[in-house]
C-alpha cells in the first residue's frame, strides 16, 4: 500500500480550499464565529473541524476516507483491523473489555494497570483476578507481574474470559510478554493490551517489538504520546479470531462521539504517514541524539540516569540529597517540562526526531545543579510491600458493591475498610488502592507519604476516602 497517502487529511484541504458556505454545524462557521483574541491560534485548525459532509464519511461506519485511512494503519501495523480512536486509550481499553468479558464472569488483570483498564472490568461486571506486579531493587518500582505469576492465575483460573496486560510501562520498560500470550492461547484465552506507551515500537529496531507482533489479540495505543498525533488520537489493534470485530464496533459507537473530531481523526492519518516514512538514518540520529541527552543528563551528583528498553524514555533516579518534588520545580523554572514526577524520579520523554535543544538543556542542567548545592538529605520511602500476595481478588463483587452505602473518612480510619473508590496517584494512573479492596496499613502509610513527597492523587475529595459501610474487617463479604 502507498503509504505517503493521507486521505483524511487531504479530503479536509480540499474541501478547505472550495471556501464553502457552512449551512451546518459546527457553530464557529469555518472559523467564522470565534472570539478575535483567540482566532490567530485557532483559525487554521478551524477550517478542518468539520462533520459528516457528503465525502467526509463517517467514523461509526465508514466506507469512504475514514475506511481507506484506516485500512492504511491496519496495512501498516501489521493488524487484521483497526479502528481510530477519538476517545483516547481509555475508550479503547472500555470497548475492548466490554467486547470479551460479561457480568459475572472472570479475567485475569495485571494490578499495576492504568485506571481505565480497572473502570472497564467494573462496567463490565467481570471478578477481577489480579496478578501483582514484581518489585526491582535495582530501579526501585514495580515493574510487571512475572511469567510464573499469570502460568499460575491461569492454572486456577482456567475459565478466565481475557488476560489484560499493560507493556510496556510509563517507563518504556517491557517484558517477556510472548511467554505471557503463548501461555493464555494454549487455553484459548484472548489477551488484551494495553500498549499506550508503544505506537513507535512498529517502526522497529531498536525499539522493542510491539505486541501485536508479539501476538497480542487486541492491542491500543495512544497514537498522542509518542507519535505526532493530536491528544486524545488512538488506535486498536486485532488481530484475532477469539474476540468479535462487530462486538468491538458496537462498544466504540455507544462510548464514543456521535460527532468525532476530524482533526484529531486526520492527526492519526498523518501519524502514521510520520511513523511508516521513518527511515533507518532517521532512527540512526534520533537514538544518537537520545543518547546525547542522556549523557548530558549523567553529569549531576543529585541523581542517576536510568533507560528503559525504550531509549526514548529517561528516568531520573533521585538521589538522598533532593527530593524529586523539588528538582521538577527546578526544571519548571528552566522552562523544561518533565512527564512523571514520583516520590523518587523523574520521567523524561524524548521524541521521534533527533532532539535539537542540547545546549538550552546543557545551561539548565547546571544551574539546577548549582541551585540544589544548598540542598539537604531527604528520607526515601519504602513502597515494597504494596503487594504481599502473588494473586487476588477484591473482597466485593462489582454487583454487590451496588448493595451498600458509603461514607467519607480520614485514611487513618479507613483502616480495615472496603474502599468504595479507588485511590490514584496520577500519572500514572494506577490505582494504589483499588474499589472493593481491603484497605491496609501498608497503603495508608504509602499514601501519607507520598503526599508529603508533594505526589498528586486523583481524588475530587482529598480528605480522605469513601468507604463502604456496614462491612467490618474480616466480615464474610461472599
């Protein structure tokens, strides 16, 4: 297939170009109707925010440019379908696990997954049986469940309706995901992937391979984070006859827009133009320019550099001396912008073309380290011990949670409690503590003092947490 075709993105121009009479919706009129303080940033993006014109197709059932754009993208990652997202991963991950899984019925989800994953296996009432996460001295974090950890769901599970594995992680780390996929098919279980992180892993080496290639049945990506593509651009991914194409049709048309945004439909056009015409010397000085970055980054007593399977991604290992609340306001102030703050590190993500700024980063990087000379020791946290069992389930089903009322407490008495909402430190967005689970010391003592560390969690209310009443620690709750 051609392709440096684009044919969203071009049907947009033309019809741009005929300077047509808006008699439809949207209200701004081709950018007729806009506030004049803002039309300078806006007006050129205007002229493609359009709906379903004759030409234009249609996202929920397309036959026309929207078809062949997708065509083009399933051609090129190696897929037997795709589908465009406007709705983020999160309503991939929705549509996919409502197209596999029924009330009642169990899946298999790796724990240390992003929230919408969890949101998805509630709206679709499965019991969840979580595999934990294994802990890595070296980086310091959770990283992934082990092979061992899913062989062993499985064997006791055998009846699971999906496996929902997430690689690689915010991190750009992955994992022996095949041995995990091959382990589910031998029981005709379908896999499910979260691959937000891993739109560029398609272009191939050295990046890691993607899961699809790794023979994943269902795959998403977040074309937005490491392709150039607008925010809130996916994809999904099949390839696979253990989950129904139509089933995952239907759930895209009820979570999704009944009017998609073309522009954000054309950026995944142009996407994947941008990552199919990528070529070996351009990937040859995009990693040596990463690699130019990291070394840079390397000369600072304050903190170690740390790269993940994807080089595009670096991680600042904060040392004892600052906290990493404070070196990301120090870098805020230079301007620079980091991804991911932590209790302990930083994240820093590069992009797809060779990065062009060393000697901004260079003059910032110094006087970070000359600033944070005055800075004192900082005590580290432990989060070991998050996840002392290998496998669990919550101690209520989504259905019974329905059956009880709920409260907010302080943490400190949540303490033995279910927890009627989940608590999330975002990013990453996974949940420390998950609806329906126990709550625990050990995640009351991580959260106190991650929010000292100045962590955000995503919690409308940051009081404390809802808790189910009527339910007392230990109470038979099946």
């Amino acid at each position: 297939m051609d392709h440096r075709k684009t044919p969203i993105y071009q049907a947009l121009i033309n019809h741009a170009k005929q300077r047509p009479l808006s008699l439809h919706v949207p209200g701004h009129k081709n950018g007729e109707i806009f506030p004049e303080f803002a039309k300078d940033y806006f007006h050129p993006l205007l002229h493609m925010d359009l709906t379903e014109l004759s030409g234009l197709d249609d996202l929920h059932a397309p036959n026309g440019i929207i078809a062949e754009a997708e065509e083009l993208a399933s051609n090129f990652f190696q897929a037997n379908n795709t589908f465009f997202l406007v709705g983020g991963s999160t309503v991939g991950n929705l549509a996919m696990i409502l197209a596999t899984c029924s009330s009642g019925e169990r899946v298999i989800v790796q724990r240390n997954s992003h929230k919408s994953i969890m949101n998805g296996v509630e709206l679709s009432g499965a019991c969840p049986i979580f595999i934990n996460p294994e802990y890595d001295d070296e980086l310091e974090r959770y990283t992934h469940p082990s092979v061992a950890t899913l062989q062993k769901a499985i064997h006791t599970y055998p009846d699971a309706k999906a496996v929902l594995l997430t690689y690689p992680d915010y991190y750009g780390n992955t994992y022996d995901l095949q041995a995990m996929i091959e382990e589910a098919h031998a029981y005709n279980i379908p896999v499910l992937v979260d691959e937000a992180h891993g739109v560029h892993f398609s272009i191939g080496r050295p990046f890691p391979p993607s899961a699809l290639e790794l023979g994943a049945d269902v795959v998403v990506q977040s074309a937005h984070k490491m392709a150039p593509a607008m925010t809130m651009s996916s994809y999904l991914h099949m390839r696979t006859e253990r989950v129904s194409e139509q089933s995952i049709a239907h759930y895209l048309q009820a979570l999704q827009s009944s009017s998609p945004s073309y522009p954000m439909m054309a950026s995944l056009d142009l996407a994947r133009f941008f990552l199919a015409t990528v070529t070996t010397e351009d990937k040859v000085m995009i990693i040596e320019k990463s690699a130019e970055v990291e070394q840079l980054l390397n000369e600072s007593d304050y903190w170690l550099v740390r790269r993940g399977q994807d080089p595009l991604k670096l991680t600042l290992h904060v040392k004892q001396f600052a906290s990493a609340n404070e070196i990301a306001k120090l870098f805020e102030s230079e301007g620079v912008y980091p991804e991911l703050v932590t209790h302990n590190q930083l994240l820093l993500v590069l992009g797809l073309k060779p990065f062009e700024h060393i000697n901004r980063l260079k003059k910032a990087v110094k006087r970070i380290n000359d600033q944070l000379k005055n800075s004192h020791k900082h005590d580290t946290i432990e989060l070991t011990t998050l996840f002392p069992e290998k496998i669990e389930e919550l101690a209520l089903s989504y259905s019974e949670m329905k059956q009880y009322s709920s409260k907010k407490v302080s943490y400190k008495k949540a303490l033995g409690y279910i927890a009627a909402e989940a608590v999330i430190p975002y990013p990453p967005g996974i949940p420390l503590i998950l609806k329906g689970q126990w709550i625990t010391e050990n995640q009351i003592s991580a959260i106190e003092k991650l929010a000292k560390q100045g962590v955000k969690i995503q919690l409308r209310d940051q009081s404390g947490i809802r808790i189910f009443t009527g339910i007392d620690e230990g109470e038979e709750t099946t």
